[in-house]
C-alpha cells in the first residue's frame, strides 16, 4: 500500500499542476474577490474530485466512458459553463477600461474584501460552488480516474476505501497547489490590483477560459 500511495502521489503531483480550468477559475477568483474566495474555489475543485471518486467507485464513471452520448453532453454543459465564465472575466475586463481613471467615493458595495479586493456577492459560496462545478462538468477527471486508480490499489485491498484514499492523496496536493497560487497572487496584490494590470488579467483569465470551453466543445463536437 506504502508503494502505490508514493507512486500515485508522483503521478497526481504532475497532473496537479497542469495549467487546466481549475487552475484558471481559481486564478480568476483570487484577482476578482480575493484570498477567502479562492480558497474556497480551491476547496469546490477537491470536492469534485471526492464526486468523481465516488462516481468511479460505483461504475458511474464507466459509463460515461462507455457512452459517447453521456460524455459529450457533459463535456459540452463543462464547455458552455467555462465560455460564460471566460465572458464574465471579459465583460469585467471591458467594464475596467471604461472606470480607468476615475475616481468615485468607495459604497458599501465596493468596500474592500479580503485583501483589498472587492467583495462579491455570494462570497465564499458562491466560489466554492464555481470550483465544484468547473471540475464536475469535466468528465475528463473522472475518465483519468477510471483509468489511473486501478493501477494503484493493490490485489486484495478493499476497492472503495482505497478508491477515496488515493483521491483523498490528489485533493489534499490540489488544495496546496491552488492555496499556494491564492497566497502567490494576494502577496502581489498591490501590482495585481492596478487598473490596467487587472484589465489585463481579465482579459488574459477570460480569453484562455473562453478558449478552454470552445477546445473542449470543439472536441465532443469530434
């Protein structure tokens, strides 16, 4: 057991930081509402990972594998949900550019958050839920898992409880990856949060999401 937990911890470290949508989402959420946020965006992405786990062991996951119908339609649900994240940031982005310059009295509504960045409604939540959502309307994760963790749980060992410890191994890694891009991102705050430089990222986060969701839609449509 000692073995394969080393072993799968190797391979789910490298999957992990794998520029993907979780890691995009996340980024976007730390620039718009800041640290807490985040951090609860980061904790949506490994609770999808426990749901596909799941999934995985009660044979969900095979199905979808089995059917191209069930995986394309929830690759596409993924693919329009990452484009309207991706328009959000660049309606955000296009919003910047016209309040470049000035200067209005702070209200209520753009009170600083955490860290200086201003607070959303739905807050917490709301982040938890956009990280949950963006890693379960990815079908791909529950596919690797069908065809990874299989190959680390060994002969004997019960298939469940070692399903959800290797998938506990990847969250826990997801969750440090993601907390640690949260941390990067809040300490460069005060670059970050320039006008033009949060335009820019807007721009950046909105157009790679935009483009994550029209690849993955592209692909089912294949």
């Amino acid at each position: 057991m000692l073995t394969s937990l080393i072993g799968f911890t190797v391979v789910a470290a490298l999957l992990t930081v794998s520029p993907g949508p979780d890691f995009a989402v996340v980024l976007r959420t730390a620039l718009g509402s800041g640290r807490r946020a985040a951090l609860c965006a980061a904790l949506g992405v490994a609770a999808g990972c426990f749901v596909w786990g799941l999934a995985g062991a009660v044979g969900l996951t095979a199905m979808l594998a089995a059917s191209k119908a069930a995986y394309d339609a929830l690759r596409i649900a993924g693919a329009l949900y990452l484009v309207w994240l991706g328009v959000q940031a660049l309606r955000s982005a296009r919003a910047r550019r016209r309040t470049d310059g000035a200067a209005p009295a702070p209200d209520a509504a753009d009170a600083p958050g955490d860290g200086g960045a201003p607070a959303v409604p739905g807050g917490p939540w709301r982040a938890f839920r956009g990280g949950l959502l963006t890693n379960v309307l990815n079908p791909k994760v529950g596919v690797v898992y069908l065809s990874l963790l299989p190959q680390f749980i060994p002969h004997g060992a019960p298939v469940v409880a070692t399903t959800m410890l290797l998938v506990t191994v990847h969250a826990v890694l997801g969750v440090l990856w993601l907390g640690g891009v949260t941390l990067a991102v809040h300490r460069a705050r005060a670059v970050l949060q320039r006008p033009r430089v949060r335009r820019r990222l807007d721009q950046a986060t909105g157009g790679v999401l935009v483009a994550l969701g029209a690849a993955v839609g592209f692909e089912a449509a294949n």
